[in-house]
C-alpha cells in the first residue's frame, strides 16, 4: 500500500498485492496490518506488565514488617544513628563513626542526627509546659549576654530661652548561664535486635519524658545553683496578695490581673497546677453562678479574664503564704537558650547481666528572668 495524489490534490489509498503488481484487496490490506498491529501491542503489553509486577514486588517487599530496608533519599545521618542505637561504635565502619562524631570525645559520646532531637524536643514540650510560654533560643556560647534598658531619658517642659536639661538612657545586661543536665534510660536489648520496633522514637520518648520533667521544675522553682534560676525563685519579681489568708478569691487574680502593665497584659499566661485550676473553676459568684466559664468550642484555650491557661505541675499549691499563680508576658520576661540539644552515650556492659542496654543522655540549657516587670505573683495572703 501506497499513498498517490489524485488530480483533486488530495491523497488516495493504492492498494498492491504481495509481488506489487495490480490493486490487492484493500479489506485483505487492512486486516493483515490490523493483525501485526495486534501483534505489536501484545508484546508491550507484556513487558509492561513484567515492570509493572516487578514495582508490585519491591512495594510489598518494604512494606514488609521487620524489613530494614530504606528508601533512597532517607538521609546517612539517620540510618547510622539507628545502627548505633542498635549495635553500638562497633557495629559502625570508619565512615559512618565520621558522620555521628562531632569531637575527639574517649568516653564514646556522640550528638544525635537532626531528627532524633527534632523528635526529643518536641515531646520535651509536653513535659515542661514552661516552653510553651517562654521565649527559646539557640547559643553556641557557654553563657548568653542579653542587653537591657535599665533607665529611659525624661523630657522636661520648659519655656522659649530656658536651659534644655540633660538626660540620657542607662544600660545594663543580663548574663544567663548554661548548665548541664544528664540522665540514663535503659532499653531491652530484645527491643533492640527487633527491627520491626522504631528504636529511635522509643529512646527519643523516654529521653524527652525525663528531661522535660527536670526542665520544667527547674524553669519554675530551680535555685540556679548548677541549674537554671526559676522565675518563682527570682526576688526581682513582684507579687499581689491574695485578698485571702488560706483561700484563692477572684478579687486577688483580678488584682493580679491589672498589676501588670498594660503591654504585658495583653500578651499575658496564667501558670499554676492543676489543683489551683480546679479551684479557680469552683469560684461561684453570689448566685451561685460559676464565675469562670471555659470556652467549650472544640481547640479553643481554656482562659481566665480573657488570657490563656497553662498548666505546670511544678507550681506551688494553694496554702498560707504561697505563690501558687503567676501571671504575665513570659515570652518578653522569660529566656531559655539551648546549648547542645543532645549527646547520647550507648553502655551495653553495665546492665547485660539482666539483657539490658544503658543510654546516658545530656543536655546543656540555661534559663533566666529577663525581665523582671513582665511577670508577678499571686501571694495567698491578705498584704
């Protein structure tokens, strides 16, 4: 078959038989290409298929428990960090203790990969709920050096001619130290060799618990010595009494509400356990009416006069003579810096006689008031 113009321009079907003498059967012609065509698309169809079941089987093939296999573009930080919590040192090669180890450290300490301390500091939140209101940073400095406004110029009125008076801004700084925290977790060792378990996250879970405990007592009450200086220990920081000798009234938290500037105010978080909240929410008025009515709209905060709530275990409770709130902008007043986020070190000889493996964990986090206006206390007592 070929094509041949007519004398229209337009192109016309010639159809020859098989020695390219005279017209074929053009019904012949086309189903003799139809039939090689067929011919063609089954054997891509076959080879599609043979691709096809080959994607099927690698899919499976990782989707199945207990694999180890990863995918391409997960990062070597990761996969030799899972080795090492697996295995330990020696079940790295040179180039994989490179890529875990930061400095010359003999005591076989190493600084966990991007994830794992993404994955840590998050759950850290959960437990030390002082990070939700105050303001975190990063330093790679043994202390931090804040600069601060101690004194601000005043005008004067004065007439046409008079002498202007002279005035000027002070300035002074605020020095937070770094410390140091430290705790071991210990992990079965059955945990360990099963490679269906995501040893990571249960190791990063149980680092985060322990160090957001210590976190949180410490933002809140520690004495700075080898820790941070909580906020509730802080002499610099004013309180309201109370109204009450024993008791929580809503005259002393609308009191302790309005002592703080108006800027702060705005911007201000009621800290304090959960048995002080419990009893904020059985204040009644004269009626008999609950005085503080939580939003019940699903996601929203739970609120005292118009400003968040967050709970803090580590907050005093309700006696003679306490803090047990504290009101104010911790994001401005309250500073917490981390140093090193985490640096694990793996023991598998000190609890192997009861098939344990032993994780030493450390971190390095200071924490200081900053400013000491934006933040009071709430003293049960009647002055």
């Amino acid at each position: 078959m070929k094509h041949q113009r007519d004398w229209r321009g337009s192109t016309a079907l010639e159809f020859k038989d098989e020695n390219g003498g005279g017209d074929a059967d053009p019904v012949k012609a086309i189903e003799a290409m139809s039939a090689a065509l067929d011919t063609k698309l089954a054997g891509f169809t076959g080879e599609l298929k043979k691709v096809s079941d080959k994607v099927d089987a690698e899919v499976a093939k990782r989707n199945r428990p207990g694999t180890e296999t990863k995918m391409e573009g997960e990062k070597i930080e990761h996969k030799v960090f899972e080795t090492f919590l697996r295995k330990g040192r020696e079940g790295l090669s040179a180039d994989e203790v490179k890529t875990l180890r930061i400095s010359d450290d003999t005591a076989g300490g190493y600084l966990a990969e991007e994830d794992f301390v993404a994955e840590v500091d998050k759950n850290i939140v959960q437990y030390s709920p002082i990070r939700q209101a105050a303001r975190v940073g990063q330093t790679a400095s043994s202390a931090v050096i804040i600069p601060r406004r101690t004194g601000s110029p005043t005008a004067t009125w004065v007439g046409e001619t008079e002498t202007r008076p002279e005035t000027e801004s002070t300035y002074g700084q605020q020095e937070i130290p770094i410390d140091e925290m430290a705790c071991y977790i210990d992990v079965s060792n059955k945990l360990l060799e099963d490679a269906a378990v995501d040893v990571g996250a249960e190791v990063a879970f149980d680092i985060a618990e322990e160090f957001g405990r210590a976190e949180g007592a410490a933002f809140v009450s520690g004495n700075g010595v080898k820790k941070p200086l909580g906020f509730m220990s802080d002499t610099n920081l004013s309180y309201t009494p109370g109204t009450d000798a024993s008791l929580i009234k809503a005259d002393g938290l609308i009191d302790l509400f309005y002592a703080i500037k108006p800027f702060y105010r705005q911007r201000g978080v009621f800290l304090m356990n959960g048995s002080t909240l419990a009893a904020i929410r059985k204040l009644k008025d004269g009626q008999g009416q609950y005085l503080w009515q939580p939003g019940l709209a699903a996601g929203q905060p739970e609120t005292i006069l118009g400003r968040p709530a967050v709970e803090a275990v580590d907050m005093p409770d309700i006696a003679g003579n306490a803090y047990p709130v504290a009101f104010g902008d911790f994001s401005t007043g309250f500073r917490i810096y981390d140093r090193i986020s985490l640096s694990l070190i793996r023991d598998p000889y000190t609890q192997a006689t009861i098939g344990l493996t032993r994780f030493h964990a450390r971190r390095r986090v200071g924490a200081r008031v900053v400013r000491a206006e934006s933040i009071r206390k709430l003293k049960i007592a009647t002055s």
